[in-house]
C-alpha cells in the first residue's frame, strides 16, 4: 500500500438526523487527492467504552485514507454528544446507514468497516446499502447475529481474542 498525504475536512458543528435521533457529526478524514470514494467506521459495543476514537476505529480511519478514501468516524446514540440511548444494534445499523447517507457524495463507492461490535452493525449496513469493500476486525459474532457478508469481505480476527473466540468466527 502507498502511503498517501491526508488532512482533516472539519465538518461545522451539526447533526445527521436518523429515525428520530441525532447522530454530531464532528470530522471527516479525507486524502489530499479526489477520493475514491467514503469509508464509514464502526466503533465497538457503547455499552462497554466503545467509541469514534477506539484506536482500532482510528486505524481503519488512517488505513482508509492512505488507500485514498474518505473517511468517516462517528458516535453511535447517547455517545460524545450523539442524541438517543442504546438500541440494542437496532438503532445503531440506523445511524450507521444515516451516516453513510448524509455524507454519500452522489453514486460515489461507499466502503464499511467495523470493529467488534461494530462490525455487527457494519456487516448489517452493507447489506443494505450494497456497500463493498466490507472490513470486519474482531466481529461480535458470538454476541450478536452478524450478517451474511458479501465474498471479498476482509474478516481479521485474533487468535487468541479474549471476547470473541476464533472458532466463534470461523462457525459464522
């Protein structure tokens, strides 16, 4: 992978509206050159500390845009200012699609990424936006029914996950 130049596009305070609730928007990262197109990032479970800024979500966030890609990173309900309470994933698969329909410059591609949790709500998105590339790191796949993903979907998960176990992943 090239390492690309990137800068942050400050989106001005303001919020995505999804299914009665608010979803802050506070940035977007983007590469220096036109963009592939928009990535949007899942964060891990809001119940357990997860967030925009999990350094896994930020990773993904980089990754994106050295492959030239926008990318969005954003608070699930009741998280860093974002209105609403948890969902149980219902809502969460809800701001996730508002997000990706907010920012959707276009027909432009849309790829989804997800971490854990995350990945569970990024898996169900794409389904129903026809998102690829899909980008599943640790899915919670012992935890939630995560779905049917297109081939060429890049699963990672770690051997020895303390969470989530391998076979766990490997069942799905």
């Amino acid at each position: 992978i090239e390492a690309k130049a990137c800068k942050i596009i400050n989106v001005k305070p303001g919020r995505v509206g999804g299914h009665g609730e608010s979803i802050r928007l506070q940035g977007i990262d983007a590469p220096e050159s036109a963009p592939r197109g928009l990535a949007v990032i899942c964060h891990p479970h809001p119940q357990h500390g997860g967030t925009m800024d999990n350094k896994v979500v930020v990773t993904l966030a980089r990754a994106f845009v050295q492959c030239g890609w926008r990318a969005a990173r954003f608070n699930f309900r009741g998280i860093g200012g974002s209105a609403g309470a948890w969902d149980e994933g219902r809502g969460e698969i809800d701001d996730a699609l508002a997000v990706a329909q907010a920012l959707r410059q276009g027909g432009e591609p849309l790829a989804l990424a997800g971490f854990s949790f995350g990945a569970f709500v990024a898996s169900h998105a794409a389904a129903a936006l026809q998102a690829e590339p899909l980008v599943l790191i640790g899915p919670a796949t012992q935890n939630f029914t995560v779905a049917t993903v297109p081939q060429g979907t890049l699963v990672v998960h770690g051997e020895a996950d303390e969470v989530v176990p391998l076979a766990a992943t490997l069942d799905w």
